[in-house]
C-alpha cells in the first residue's frame, strides 16, 4: 500500500507541485489543508501516514499546527518546509518534533529522500 501523505501549505501552487512531486514517485496524497487549523482537522479525519508542513502560513503557522498534532500523536511523522532564511524556525519546528525539513523552492530528489528518510 503507498504512503498516505497530507500536504499543507497556504499556496495552492506550492501544493501542486509536492503533489507532483509525491504521485510521480508512488506516494498517494490523501489530503491537503491550506493552514494550520485545517490541518489539524485533515490529521485527525485522514491519519496520513506523514504530512509536508509549511512553516509560514495565515491563521495558524506550521510550528503551532505541529505541536498541536504531536499532542494528538506522538508518533505522527511531519516534515516541514521553509523558504531560504528560515533557520531560527526551522530550528524551533524539529525541537518541536518535526523529524526533517525541506527548501523552497522543492527539488524532488531532496523531497523523496526526506520522505523516504522519515518513513523508514
């Protein structure tokens, strides 16, 4: 069976293309959510086996979502993605449990070696 991967990001264009990046190599994208509160509802209903987490977004941003899911899950496997200049944040989010991060603009070897990296 694929991988069951949530993908959220509040840009649908950065959507699509981890959605192109993930179905071209097997994966099966079950959901996506366009912030952090929508994510957590999408968690709780999909149970994705893994989820690409934005780091900045409206609403709510992926560092809070993250903490959020983790007290739902303590196993829930996240990766976040930052834009270039994100370290401090970047920093915060694996502190907080995301188990690798991932630079826009997405390469998609960089991308499938973290998802094969984090699911093992």
């Amino acid at each position: 069976m694929a991988n069951r991967i949530l993908i959220v990001d509040d840009a649908a264009f950065m959507r699509m293309m981890i959605r192109d990046i993930l179905t071209k190599n097997g994966y099966e994208v079950v959901g996506e959510a366009q912030d952090g509160a929508q994510a957590i509802e999408r968690f709780k209903e999909l149970k994705p086996d893994l989820i690409t987490m934005d780091i900045t977004m409206p609403e709510m941003d992926g560092i809070v979502a993250l903490k959020e899911i983790k007290k739902l899950d303590g196993n829930a496997k996240v990766i976040m993605c930052s834009a270039m200049g994100q370290q401090a944040m970047v920093i915060d989010a694996i502190q907080a449990g995301a188990k690798d991060f991932i630079v826009k603009p997405f390469q998609a070897d960089r991308v499938i070696e973290a998802i094969k990296k984090t699911l093992g």
